[in-house]
C-alpha cells in the first residue's frame, strides 16, 4: 500500500477476512483510530482539526444472506455501545443487498 500511496495511512480488516474485503484510507491532517473490525465492517473515529469528529463504518457486505445477518449484528453491538454518544455516524459501502436474483452476478 506504501508504494500506491505514498504518505497516506490505511486500515484493513485482513486480520478478521483473509481476502480483506474492507480497506480504509486517509491522509493527513485527518486522523483515524480504528475501534472494531470485522470480517464485513471497519469502524473508526475519524478526526479532523476544527472539524466535528464522527464514527465512520466501512461495510463490504457478504453476498450470502446468512452471513450478512452477523454484520447487522455487529453494527447493532456498536451502536448498543455508544448508545447515549451524540457523535455522528457515517455507514456505507456495499450491503451486496440485490432486488432480483438477476442482479446477483450468480443467480443461481
């Protein structure tokens, strides 16, 4: 990653997915300290001088329905945490949520 992107921090969740679905990239002046990781979901504290500071989660869901239940779970476990934190909270990514089985890039 150094080589890519020179002067620039990350965080990925490689050590809870070995395909390290979710990876989370910043420079300076921003700092960012990561709070939770799991194989579907990064979350950090993002923090930037003169600005509000807010949560942030990553999510790069599981494509079977069965697993996406645990990243609902864990999104629910940090909210429980923080539950009287008046903090922002950004989520997004990809919920790999599909309308129709067409969609899926394996309908079957």
């Amino acid at each position: 990653m150094a080589n890519m992107c020179p002067n620039w921090s990350y965080v990925s969740n490689h050590s809870e997915d070995e395909s390290g679905r979710v990876i989370v990239i910043w420079k300076a002046p921003l700092t960012v300290v990561t709070l939770h990781k799991s194989r579907q979901s990064v979350t950090c504290m993002v923090n930037w001088l003169g600005f509000t500071s807010f949560y942030y989660t990553a999510v790069y869901a599981s494509y079977l329905s069965e697993e996406r239940a645990d990243l609902w779970v864990d999104l629910l476990n940090i909210q429980d945490r923080r539950i009287n934190d008046s903090t922002p909270r950004i989520i997004g990514g990809d919920f790999n949520e599909t309308i129709h089985p067409c969609e899926h890039s394996d309908p079957t």
